[in-house]
C-alpha cells in the first residue's frame, strides 16, 4: 500500500500570482487534484494513503495522516491559506518522522538482521514548492539543513532522517506573472536549481523545474509513473573494469577514469505476489557488520545499503530446491552499460563491505545478470556466500540424497562459521523447503544480545506511545491568545499624553481623561489585557491600507463611535449587520451552534414529548402524523430491529413505523392510517373467535400450525389477540362441522370454549347487524396483512414460493371473496413476469373451484 505524502508551500511568497491569474498556492492545490485524478486511472490506486503537511509547526502542520479520511484530505487541502515562512528543513523532518512513526512497531527496518527487501512500505514525498529563500524566524539560509534533534524514538539507529523505501519529489513553481513571448522548449523537464533538489537525489527522486501549465502536468504524468512499489540501493564498482568487447575494443579504450555507470543510485523494483498482493521473499542483504553478542549498541546504518558489484564475469548459480529472490533494476547508465555488453550467460558478484567477520570487503550474497531477452538487468539474491553453500547443497540432494556424511557435516560447519547469524533463520525455512530440516539445531542464536534486543523492544513500546499521541494531536487548531496583548511602540511619547489630542478630546466630550503625568510606556511590555466576555475572540487591529478609498469615510465615523461609546466595552470595526456575515459553506452548520450554545434547562414536564429541531433538514421531519396507507403500515411492521416476529410487542403500537414507497397497485388501498390498537385488560368480546378461519390445506397438516411458521404466528396473534388462547387451536382444528357450530352458539348467543376460559370469560351478547358487520371488519383486516406480505414476498428474486402459498391458505371470508383475492395476486405476479407461479397459482384457483364444487354436491346430498 504506497503512502502519498503531499509537502505543501505555505509561506507568504506563495500568495503571488502568475501570468494565468492565480497564486502558487492555488496551482499547488489544483495539482494536488490532477494528481489524484491521474493515479485514480490505475487499479492499484486503491490501497494508496493520501497525507497532507504543510510548512505549520508539529502537530499543527500535519492536516491528514495515519487516520484521517480521503474527504479530510481533501478539505484540508482545500482551506490551506499561505501565511508564514519557508521553514522548508523543519517540514521535511516532519514528514520523515510522520511516515517512520510506526515502522519500529511493525519491525519493518528489521535492525541488526538483515535489510529484507520484500519487507517494505513504499511513500513518495511531492514536495510543491516557489522555490525562493529558506527563511526561518532565524534568518535567512542559503542551503538546505534538516533539523538533526527529533522526537521519533529510534531515530539514531539511521544515519539518515529517511528509509531506503522513501522517495523525495519536488515541484518547484517557476510561472512568471508576465506571459511570455517565448516558444516552450520542447523535450523533458530539466531539474531545479534551488536548495531541495540535492535533498530529492540523496533519496533517488528528483526536482522539476514548472514554468507552465503544460511542463506541470508533463510532471505530475511523470510522478504517476513513478509510484512503483521498490528500494533504493546504492551500487558502486569494486575492482578493475571488464575487458572491453572486441567488437568495440577502440571505443573502449577511448574511455578512461570514472564512468556514470560506476556508481548509480537506483531503485529496484519489489513486485507483489499477483495472488497475494504482498512481497514475497527469503534472502536479506547482509549489514555492513559483523553482529557481536557482547554489544550493548547496534551501530547505526545508512538508509541505503552500499552494494558493490566486481566487473569479474563468474557463472550464475542456480540449484533446484533452493530459494533464491530476483529484483529487477531501475533503467540507469549501469543497466545500460550491461544490456550493451550482451552478455546473458555471466554475471556480476555483489557484496557489502564489512559484513563478513574476516574479510574487508565481506562474501559475495547474489550477482547482477542482464536477462536472457537483454531487456533489463536484475539482481539475484542468495544464501550468503553462496559460491560455497549452493555445491554443498546440491551434493546433499544429489549425491548424499538427503543423508550427510561426517565430511560433509564438517564443510557446512566451516561454512556456518563464515556466515553471520541472522541468516539462520533464513537458512532454516530454506532447507525445510528442501526437506532436510534437521540440518540446523534449534538452539542457534541469532546474533543479537540481550541488551539490544530489550533496547528495541523499548524502542517499539516507546513508538506506539509516541504514534497514539500524535495521532489525537492531528486535527487541533493552533489556541487562540487568551486576551490582547500590548505592544509597546518604541521609546516615543504616547498619544494619550499629548497635549493636543487632550485638547481635542476635552472639545468633544466635555471632559479629559483620568491619565497619569508620568507614564511610563515600558510598564506595560509583554502584558496581556484580560478580556470579560471569554466567548469574544480577540481581534486585531485592521491595516489601514486594506481599507478601499470608498469606505475611508465609513470606517472614520465607525472608529469615532467606537472612541466616544463609553458604555461598550468592545472595539467594533464593522457594522451590526456585518456581524451576523457567514459564510454561504457555514449557513447550515446548525450542529456547531447546537454544541456552543448553554446547557438548556431541563424540562418541566418529563412526560411531554420532546420537540424535534427540523433546521436545515426537511428528511427529519417525524412522520408519527402523516397519512399512511395501512398496507404500508402491515410492510413495515414485521420489520422493525429488534423484535423477533413473533414477539407480541410488535402489535403494542410503540413507535410509528417508518413508511415504504409502495410499488403495487394492490397496496394502494387509499384509506388513511389508524393506530393498531392493543388488546384490552377486560376479557376479550366472545364475538372475536367467530371470524371464520377457512384452511385450503389438510386439517391435520402441521404447515398451518402457528408454531411452523413465525409469520403466520404473527397473523394470527394479530387476528386472536395477543394472548394466543386455546380458542385459536380448537377453530383451526375444525372442519364444515365447527362452521354450523358456530351459527348455532350465535343463536344462542354464546361460545363454547373450553371448560375453563368458559368460567374466567362470561359470553357477550351481540345483534346479528353488529356481529356481522364485526365479522366483515376482522376478515377485510386480516386478507390486507395478508395482501401486503404476499405482495412482498412476489417481489423477492427466486423461486422459492412456499411461503406464499402457506399464506394462501390463511386467507378469510367467503368462496367469492377469496377467488376475488387469489386473481389479484396472479395480476401481481404478471407485473413480475412470474411464470412459474402464475401456473402455480392457477392450479391452485382449479383446485379451489373443484374443492367447492365437491362441498355443494354433498350439501345437496
């Protein structure tokens, strides 16, 4: 995941304006924009993290770091205003220690065991700058110096304030305010001169010199680029030059002293796993030391490690089993000069200095070979020493077939020897690659004493701190000054103490101010005047000259109002209404009022419901009182969070339920919505049990059991109440018999329940109108619940339609209503294209009709 991190100019020179009509800053923030824009184009943009510091103090300066959003970026960078000076060096330092914050935490730089390149966290620094002189509150400074103390835990054991995975780019904007006359040269963008573009080639970036719109966005195209996931290393010649080429032996011997291609300062490039999308790898590059055990210290390295390469044609080694890493070169005049010699077949061995316990110049861990299509030059990386381990290895497999010898056992001894400890582990997970994993004892230290290891475990503890700080310091503002403070002018007398200002204010008031003779004008130096009213923010004194012409007259009457008020205590340069002048971007922001404004009195009455504030917003509008539709009410209902469907709680009619636009026309019943209302304390109306509860299904199908089916539970605690009495079993139980029962205990006024809800529930007695009309209202309540939940189960994808024939079944009332009911329901399903069940659903209307043609025929039997 590559880290972008946008270094932007702030300082006061970056206020003036270009030939285009906009100041640096502006065009440092629309390349900021292009940029992302630019990088969005690719599919690997997606991990990228976006940082913005500007040139502010820590932490003020930081405006997006670890934590902050993509949205926060870009608003930050929106606000940046150019006010301050170019304290370039400090910054830089920032942004170092803000991108290096948690690499002791992860055990990235793996100090004292090896430089692994597959461990990495790749971060381009775009550095946007004008390019003028390094002021600071020190001076003026001619180069570029990075602050050496810093609070990054850790920082001593590098050299350098940067990692070898951390590019420095700059733009330095060179747009003059006059358009010229000039054609643009046509070709690249050459390098800065100012003081940052010696800092951008140390980390293997570079500067680009901006004198136009069209050479700005050639940059940003070129820095797109440049985002590859890699390190720098620095590769430098040892030894003698190759032969030269018989072909181009006379332009070989023209050549002599120092090349460009003898030293080069280049990335290689760390390519992620494509199933993974991580680095893989098994070798490190070796320290420029030997570990000791007795150190107490590690010595600190450089950011880079300095490889050398001898021009010495050797044999590339290769052995199957064994592990080996390949990275390939950035394009430099090294890789060029390889490609040119055309030579695939042998390789350069690398090394670094001082790594091996005997030998200056240390043993060889890997070679530089140009590919076999002469394409590019890619550094292979092995076992250390490897021109002894790799034929030991191979007579192991080949010869030995994985039992060793005493004679071999004493080579790789030897070898072990000659080889520093923090390759073991390395070597370990290599042989058991191979499979011979008992060739290295278990209890081989690694090289690193106690004491540094506990020091680096003191460093890690210490970063997290220091990480978790400056992560909740990012975002603050700088404190404003807690009152006014006095200035003190000079030596010269104060306006207060001459005479003609107290002569001219006598005249105008009447009398003179209370001022003492002496006065001295030192007594007062570095003192702050308290203010009364804390929530005032204090104001300084406006420029005179920023004042246009036409308003000098206003702003004289507003300064002799502010002198002669007395009984204000504040200096007002503004009008009332100016006052109360917001920005159109902060109008709305209720929310910031909401927070500053006092704690509001508690209410007097708890038990009244609290008025919800609509400013601003017309979607919190509490829809508690709107009309709805009561299929959209039985949609919502079953749904709320929280509650299970089968939970009683659902009918008690706590909060409103939230409206659905409804898409059937079936659902658009157009009656307003009433509140359900919850079952009475009183025994329930006898006349409830008699709404008739026709079943399609079996009687004796365990489908129909409210118990099956949480939803059909729902309805029928909906149609019983909410207690869910035996009544409800014996009525689903019954068949055409239980039907004439029921006509012939409303005749006699009475039910016949079980023995005891009998005793506990005395009849009620009701007319025929009203029981018939009870009936009516209960059958079209339940067919609309049914209506709503069939309707949304049609809706739902697949073909999974047990539910809504389950629901079929439940339907109430007479043999026309439900034949109405079902037709409606295959119209729905054709809004759908449901073929499937519409022939479903037509078997089942047949099926109904054969069902009550067998009744009648047994009636009239």
């Amino acid at each position: 995941m590559p880290v972008l991190l946008f270094l932007i100019d702030t300082s006061a020179s970056m206020n003036q304006r270009t030939h285009l009509g906009t100041t640096y800053l502006d065009i440092a923030k629309g390349a900021v924009e292009t940029f992302i824009k630019l990088r969005g184009r690719d599919p690997a943009s997606r991990g990228d993290r976006y940082m913005l510091v500007n040139f502010e103090d820590v932490p003020y300066g930081i405006k997006a770091g670890w934590k902050e959003s993509h949205a926060t970026f870009m608003t930050e960078l929106r606000n940046l205003q150019a006010t301050g000076l170019t304290t370039i060096g400090q910054s830089l330092r920032n942004a170092f220690d803000l991108l290096n914050l948690n690499r002791l935490v992860t055990g990235i730089d793996n100090y004292g065991q090896g430089r692994n390149p597959f461990f990495l966290e790749p971060a381009i620094i775009i550095a946007i700058s004008d390019g003028n002189k390094l002021t600071s509150g020190s001076g003026v400074q001619e180069e570029l110096h990075l602050p050496l103390t810093t609070p990054l835990p850790g920082s001593e054991l590098t050299k350098e304030p940067f990692r070898w995975d951390q590019r420095l780019f700059a733009l330095v904007l060179r747009i003059p305010g006059n358009a010229s006359v000039e054609p643009e040269p046509v070709g690249g963008v050459p390098p800065d001169d100012s003081p940052i573009t010696p800092m951008c080639e140390v980390t293997g970036g570079r500067s680009y010199s901006v004198f136009s719109q069209r050479t700005l966005n050639q940059c940003l195209e070129s820095l797109v680029q440049k985002i590859q996931s890699g390190v720098v290393i620095k590769f430098e010649k040892t030894g003698p030059d190759p032969p030269p080429l018989e072909a181009d032996a006379p332009a070989e011997a023209q050549k002599s002293g120092v090349q460009p291609w003898h030293c080069c300062h280049k990335l290689i490039y760390v390519r992620p796993n494509p199933k993974t999308g991580v680095p893989i790898g098994h070798w490190p590059i070796p320290e420029a030391f030997w570990p000791d055990q007795n150190s107490p210290t590690l010595p600190p390295r450089s950011a880079h490690p300095h490889v050398r390469f001898s021009c010495l044609d050797a044999e590339p080694m290769v052995i199957d089993k064994v592990p080996f890493d390949k990275y390939e070169l950035e394009p430099s005049p090294l890789t060029q000069y390889i490609l040119e010699r055309k030579s695939p077949h042998t390789c350069w061995q690398v090394f670094v200095c001082n790594s091996a316990k005997y030998s200056d110049l240390g043993q060889p861990f890997g070679y530089l070979k140009a590919s076999t299509a002469l394409n590019c030059v890619n550094l292979f990386v092995m076992p250390y020493n490897y021109p002894v381990l790799l034929p030991l290895l191979d007579d192991l497999i080949k010869v030995h077939k994985f039992k060793p010898t005493l004679k071999w056992r004493q080579s790789f001894e030897n070898y072990l020897k000659t080889m520093p400890p923090y390759y073991i582990g390395s070597l370990r997970k290599a042989l058991r690659i191979m499979g011979a994993p008992n060739l290295l004892a278990d209890n081989m230290e690694y090289g690193l004493s106690y004491s540094v290891v506990s020091y680096l475990k003191k460093l890690s503890q210490q970063s997290k701190i220091e990480y978790d700080r400056l992560i909740s310091s990012i975002g603050k503002k700088l404190p404003a000054e807690a009152g006014i403070k006095v200035r003190w002018r000079g030596g010269g007398i104060s306006l207060a103490q001459r005479r003609d200002f107290i002569q001219q204010l006598q005249s105008l008031t009447g009398d003179g101010p209370s001022l003492p003779l002496e006065l001295n004008p030192k007594e007062f130096q570095g003192f702050h005047l308290a203010m009364l009213n804390k929530g005032l923010k204090p104001q300084s004194f406006r420029n005179p000259y920023d004042i246009p012409r036409s308003h000098l007259l206003d702003q004289l009457s507003r300064m002799r109002r502010n002198l002669l008020n007395t009984s204000v205590c504040t200096l007002r340069g503004q009008d009332s209404d100016q006052l109360h002048s917001v920005p159109i971007a902060q109008m709305g922001n209720y929310q910031d009022f909401l927070k500053s404004a006092p704690q509001p009195l508690r209410d007097a009455d708890p038990e009244q419901p609290k008025r919800l504030h609509t400013f601003g917003n017309p979607f919190k509008l509490d829809k508690k009182g709107m009309m709805i539709d009561e299929a959209d009410e039985f949609v919502t209902g079953p749904q709320s969070k929280g509650k299970r469907p089968g939970d009683s709680s659902n009918n008690t009619g706590g909060g409103g339920p939230k409206r659905r636009r409804c898409m059937s026309p079936l659902l658009r019943l157009g009656r307003a919505y009433t509140p359900p209302v919850s079952p009475p304390a009183s025994p329930r109306p006898a006349a409830a049990s008699l709404v008739l509860n026709v079943h399609f299904a079996d009687e004796d199908s365990s489908d129909s059991s409210p118990e099956s089916d949480p939803m059909a539970n729902h309805l029928t605690q909906n149609h019983y109440g909410a207690d869910g009495g035996p009544d409800s079993e014996a009525d689903r139980s019954s068949g055409p018999a239980d039907h004439q029962e029921n006509h012939a205990e409303a005749g006699d006024g009475r039910l016949r329940d079980e023995q005891g809800m009998a005793e506990e529930h005395p009849a009620r007695y009701l007319s025929a109108v009203s029981l018939k009309q009870r009936i009516h209202t209960e059958t079209t309540k339940v067919n609309n619940e049914l209506r709503a939940l069939i309707t949304k189960e049609i809706r739902k994808p697949g073909r999974h339609y047990e539910k809504i024939f389950l629901l079929l079944k439940q339907i109430q009332g007479t043999l026309d209503t439900r034949l109405i009911f079902l037709q409606n329901i295959i119209k729905e399903a054709a809004r759908f294209k449901k073929r499937v069940l519409i022939e479903q659903l037509e078997n089942f209307l047949e099926e109904i009709h054969s069902r009550a043609n067998n009744i009648n025929h047994v009636d009239s039997l």
